[in-house]
C-alpha cells in the first residue's frame, strides 16, 4: 500500500467522523479515528496491540510502516 493510500484512508476517517468506520486489512490490523479524543487507533491482529496516533502525520507513518513491513514478509 502507497503512502497515498494510507493517508487517503485517514483522510476518510477524518472526514466521516461523526460515524464509526473500521479500515481492516485482514490479518494485519484495525484502524478507527476517535472524534471525542481525535485520535486513530490502530489494532494489531497478530498481537493485540493497541497503538493511539495522536495526530494524522504519526498515523500515516506508523501505518505505513506497519503495511510495508508486513508485505516484506511475504
């Protein structure tokens, strides 16, 4: 997944935030954007890890990280 990609997924949260909108890629993680506390969290399926972003650009570079680390592995 692109840079592009990723940000235009937070770019989506952000902008239906007055509704509850999960991004999953399977396998990998969960992502949700909190309109109360304004942050996007990201679930990590393979371990359960919960990891608050508390602003987009932190968002954008974890998951991005998190995505591309994933697709070396395969």
């Amino acid at each position: 997944m692109t840079l592009l990609e990723v940000k235009n997924m937070l770019n989506i949260l952000m902008e239906y935030e007055n509704c509850d909108i999960t991004h999953t890629i399977p396998g990998l993680l969960n992502l949700f954007y909190s309109k109360n506390s304004q942050t996007f969290e990201i679930i990590i399926l393979s371990t359960g890890e919960v990891v608050d972003c508390y602003n987009w650009d932190e968002a954008c570079e974890i998951l991005h990280k998190i995505i591309n680390l994933s697709q070396n592995k395969v």
